[in-house]
C-alpha cells in the first residue's frame, strides 16, 4: 500500500494540540512511552502469530487501536482495527497481510516519536 505511506504516520495538529499546557519533557515522556508500548505490542504480536492464536491478534489489534487512535496515529489505528477484524472472522490470510502492514506502521511510529523528541521536534 505505497499511498499509504504518504500519509503522515501522526496528525502532527491534533498531536500539538494535546501537547498544548503540557511541560515539553512531560509530552516527550508520554509520547515515548506511548512508542514503547506499541513496541512491546509488536513482539506480542509477532508470538500471537507464530502461534496462530486468534484471540491475542485480535486482543491485539484492539488495543493498538485505541492507543494509537488516542495519540493521533491514525494509520496504525486503522490497521489494528483492520487486524482486529480479520482475527474475529476467522480470516488468516487477511489476518497475516494486515499483521504485516501493522508492524510497518509501527516502525513508522516509532522513528515519528523519535524526531519529535528532538530539539526541533515535530512528528513525521
């Protein structure tokens, strides 16, 4: 899905928004561990799927979804939620390409996380 990619990985507007009144290093730390969470999600992920176990993908891709939905990342929303539904229908196939594409998206976020916490910091 190369279109796709051309979509910013973060609303970089709505992401300043929340960051508004807040004390830059206390944004960055949330924003980080918000990172890290995905991270940890990611190799969670990665077992559920090498053990074919449908509930925990679905788990999953529910929970990637509202935490990423929750910091902006819409992309990586969308595609948890799309991984959240094909582990419920059963799906496998679906369930592995949308895995795959979710794992992308997480890389996307992660390295967005990482600038942002720069001096000139705005995510990706």
């Amino acid at each position: 899905m190369p279109e796709h990619r051309l979509v910013p990985p973060f609303d970089r507007a709505a992401l300043a928004a929340m960051r508004t009144g807040l004390p830059r290093d206390a944004f960055d730390d949330v924003l980080r561990t918000f990172a890290t969470s995905v991270g940890h999600n990611c190799a969670a992920l990665q077992a559920a799927l090498r053990d074919r176990d449908r509930r925990s993908l679905r788990s999953l891709g529910h929970g990637i979804a509202g935490s990423a939905a929750t910091f902006c990342a819409a992309p990586l929303a969308a595609v948890a939620l799309e991984l959240q539904n094909c582990a419920l229908a059963g799906r496998w196939d679906d369930v592995e390409a949308a895995a795959g594409r979710l794992l992308t998206e997480a890389e996307r976020v992660t390295a967005a996380v990482a600038g942002w916490s720069q001096p000139s910091g705005e995510a990706q």
